[in-house]
C-alpha cells in the first residue's frame, strides 16, 4: 500500500518497523504518521502481522533510511526489526 513519498529503489534494503495495532485503530496518531512519511520523502509501504505468542497484531512500516525508521520508531512506540 503506498501513499505518496518516492517509491523504494531496493526492497532489499529497506528498514522495517513494527507497531502493536491498536485495538480500534490509530485515530489522530495515523496522520501523524503520514506526515512523517511524506517530511522525510518515504513512500508509505505497510503491511499485517499477527503474532502467534500473544495473538496481537503488529503493523509493518517499510523505509529506504535506517535514521528515519529509528526517528519513527522513537516518535510513535514502535521496534526496528530485520527480516
């Protein structure tokens, strides 16, 4: 799913973030995190996750520059994580 930013030139590097999903949704906090997306010139790339252990669900925040994905991470609670 993309929305807007500049497409990845090499999936295979990118950085990876995931964020518990909230119950609902994440209300204001999303646009915040399009915002984001857009200030730093990434191309929103998500994905789902369920985890088996504690049955929550993650989503997947897909960027090309490592700072942005630990400023990301930092910013909304979330985890860089490597495939």
């Amino acid at each position: 799913m993309s929305h807007g930013g500049t497409a990845p030139k090499d999936c295979a590097n990118a950085c990876y973030v995931r964020l518990r999903m909230p119950d609902l949704d994440f209300g204001e906090a999303w646009d915040k995190m399009v915002q984001f997306y857009r200030e730093r010139g990434e191309a929103l790339l998500i994905g789902c996750s369920e985890a088996r252990s504690d049955h929550g669900v993650w989503m997947i925040f897909n960027f090309q520059n490592l700072k942005n994905a630990e400023d990301f991470a930092e910013r909304f609670g979330g985890e860089v994580i490597e495939f």
